[in-house]
C-alpha cells in the first residue's frame, strides 16, 4: 500500500509542477512585452517586417547589443503622442537608417548613423513631432529609394 500511495504522491506533485510551469508560460506570453509584437511597415512601394517596440523596456533597448538585423526588417517605435523624441546608439554594433514618421507620412530621414562607442552617446532628434520611428540597417533607403514624403501604412499583427 505504501508505494501506491508514495506513486499517487509523486505523479501528483509531477501534475502540480507541470500546471505551475503552464501558467507562469501563459502569464508571461500574455503580459505586454511578454512576447514580441510585429507589423508589417509599407513606405512607399516597400513593405518590410518590423519587431515593434511597443513597451517603454523595449524602446529604451532597441536594437542594442544585437550583432545584426535581417535585410528587408526593422524595428518600430510607435508612440502614444506626436513628440520629438530623442533615439542614440548606446550599446549598438551596427549602422542603422532612422525613418521619422508622422501619422502616415516619412518626414525626415537619417542615414548611416553609425555606432557611438563613447561613454556619453550622441542624441538624435526630429526636427519636427513624430508618431514612430523605424529603424532600418544602414543603406536600407539609398537601395530602396526611401524619401521624405513617402507614404507610410502600419499593419500590427
């Protein structure tokens, strides 16, 4: 009788173990920066895949100590207000275009900011409110023929 009982203990604690590793599974997918958001970003004619930094955590990381970004993706900083908001390359180890966007339009655009190695990065601002800004790998809008004007739709899925 003791091992029946020691079986039923041990399969029930295995069951609680496994119930416990499902929820904290679904609480951090479903908190907001849990899991990573998309969008597809149209300008122009190009549409590119963009990782959406949707949560404050994520836009202060940005695109920081990763060693690349793929061809044709990005990544999205949308922001709750229009606002001149200020981006720098702390921590990055690659080259990024900045597209500044204003609701549905490019309005200013930055190429080849390069990595900031000094301890007090350099600061890179609008010049005019913005609604998002999406970075791409540097070059991105020479190749693609990006300009101020262009049209710009977000798709988040």
């Amino acid at each position: 009788m003791p091992s029946i009982l020691n079986r039923s203990l041990l399969l029930l604690a295995l069951f609680v173990i496994v119930a416990i590793i499902a929820m904290v599974f679904v609480i951090v997918r479903s908190r907001p920066g849990g899991v990573t958001a998309v969008a597809e970003v149209k300008i122009g004619a190009r549409v590119y895949q963009a990782e959406v930094a949707h949560t404050a955590l994520r836009q202060a990381r940005g695109l920081s100590y990763r060693d690349s970004l793929s061809a044709d993706t990005g990544m999205l900083f949308p922001f709750v207000s229009p606002g001149r908001y200020p981006f720098w390359m702390k921590g990055m180890r690659f080259p990024l275009d900045f597209i500044w966007i204003a609701d549905t339009k490019v309005i200013q655009i930055m190429e080849h900011i390069a990595p900031d190695p000094g301890l007090t990065p350099n600061i890179y601002k609008p010049d005019a409110p913005v609604t998002a800004v999406f970075e791409l790998n540097a070059g991105t809008v020479a190749k693609d023929g990006l300009r101020v004007g262009d049209d710009v739709t977000i798709q988040y899925h």
